[in-house]
C-alpha cells in the first residue's frame, strides 16, 4: 500500500567551487560529470579557471584527493549544502533493494 503513493528518496546536494590551474580545468570538470555534477558556471581569474557545480554529497567523498591527483596538488575546493534533490531511479531502486534484504533478515 506504501508504494502505491510512489514515494521517491532525497540526497544532499552541494555546491562546490573548485579552483585551478587553467591547463587542468577540462580534467576538472570530466571528474566532477563523473560525479553526476551538474557544472553552473565556469570563469576564467588571471591563470585558474573557478568552475561551480552542484554534485550530490554522496559523491564527493573522496574528491579530495582526486582532485590533488588531477591538478598535480594545485587545485582546491569548497562546498556547502545547496539542497535536497531526489535520487536517480537506479540509486533509489538499489536503496530498496538493500532496505527490503535487511528487513526480510530481520535487521530494523
């Protein structure tokens, strides 16, 4: 009976500012559309292109380091909490599949 309302998940989404060196800033925003970042603006200050995006959190861990890798330790980023987005359909299939398992085992 649940379902039948069609009740859909919610990820944080972030809005993140990453700034580098321009020579690197096509690597930069293939990592962050590999992150299913959704790119908003991209500038050009001096030698380093500043690209805005909104990327879900759950994606961005690890960015980090990423990031020091694909600049050679010259790029940097900020992020803070933008909104709540609704998760694609194959996230929120595999989030209730892993709901449904664990509470068929038992495990509430």
């Amino acid at each position: 009976a649940n379902m039948e309302c069609q009740p859909r998940i919610l990820e944080p989404v972030m809005k993140c500012e990453v700034r580098a060196p321009t020579e690197y800033q096509g690597d930069v925003i293939g990592g962050l559309n590999r992150k299913k970042g959704v790119i908003n603006d991209n500038v050009q200050e001096l030698d380093e292109a500043v690209i805005e995006a909104l990327v879900p959190l759950n994606n961005m861990f690890g960015y980090s380091t990423e990031l020091r890798s694909i600049t050679q330790g010259k790029g940097e980023f900020t992020m803070e909490y933008s909104n709540h987005a609704i998760v694609s359909m194959d996230v929120q299939q595999e989030l209730t599949k892993s709901y449904e398992k664990k509470r068929s085992s038992g495990n509430k």
